[in-house]
C-alpha cells in the first residue's frame, strides 16, 4: 500500500525543480537560460514597459532587480529584445526582435511538449484542484513576503 505524499513545500520543491530542469535541458538548444524564457514570455505579449518587466520578473523569480537587469542586458546583446522609446515619452518599452519571436516560439513549443509529457494523464479534475491549491499557496506566500518589512 503506497503513502499519500503530504502537500507541502518540499513535494511542491521537487516537482518545480524537476520540471524546470527538464525545460532549461529544452530551450538550451535554444540559447536561452530559464531566467530570459520568463522574460521572452512577457515580452511575447506585446511591448512592455522596461519597469513593469523588472517588477514582473523580481515578483515571480524573488530575485533582485540588478539580476533582472543582467537579463534584459542578455536579451538585448543577444539581438532577441530591444529597447523602444515610449511613443508617449514614458520611459522605455522593450520588445521582441524577430529572432526573439521566433526563440519565443521555441520555447511556447517546447513548454506544450513537455507539459503534454508531463501531465499527459492526470485527469482534469485534479490538474484543475491542484492548480487552484497552488495558487492558493502562491497567494499567501506572496502576502507573507510583502508583509516582511524591507
């Protein structure tokens, strides 16, 4: 008779860094590492505001801004982002080149392939409960850090 593993921060650990070791084993190929894949993904939706960019990867990564710059730095010298003049003076927007659209599209395939592998056959019903639960625990983890005096 197997054990239920207990959800906690361990058993989530495990899957997160077996799965995103699978995914930089994937977009290597590509010549990206799995810091720029997170940019590259916000930046696949259109141009994006250079602070709004830093704010969105240190809130999902817990990283400090300068390693957020290092990335938008490779981005750009790698020819796959480039930094735009705000139409409205703004400040600087940053957009995809056409390489980095095309890298982008390697990395959206190669993320549609391994989650096809990876939870090929997991009823939906329970992939729906355990992404609602790790929402859930993403929200109130979140609210715990911001609650951390700086």
């Amino acid at each position: 008779m197997s054990t239920v593993p207990t959800l906690n921060g361990q058993v989530i650990g495990q899957a997160h860094y077996a799965t995103r070791a699978l995914l930089e084993q994937a977009v290597a190929a590509l010549g990206v590492e799995f810091n720029q894949v997170l940019a590259l993904n916000v930046l696949a939706t259109g141009p994006v505001d250079r602070a709004h960019l830093t704010q969105r990867i240190t809130s999902t990564l817990k990283v400090d801004e300068s390693v957020v710059h290092q990335v938008i730095a490779q981005l750009v010298d790698a020819g796959l982002a480039q930094v735009d003049s705000s139409p409205a003076g703004d400040g600087p927007r940053m957009t995809l080149t056409d390489t980095g659209h095309t890298t982008q599209r390697g990395i959206a395939a190669a993320v549609a392939d391994l989650s096809a592998r990876l939870y090929a056959d997991i009823p939906a019903d329970e992939a729906g409960t355990a992404a609602r639960v790790l929402t859930l625990v993403t929200q109130r983890a979140n609210a715990e850090l911001a609650a951390i005096p700086a």
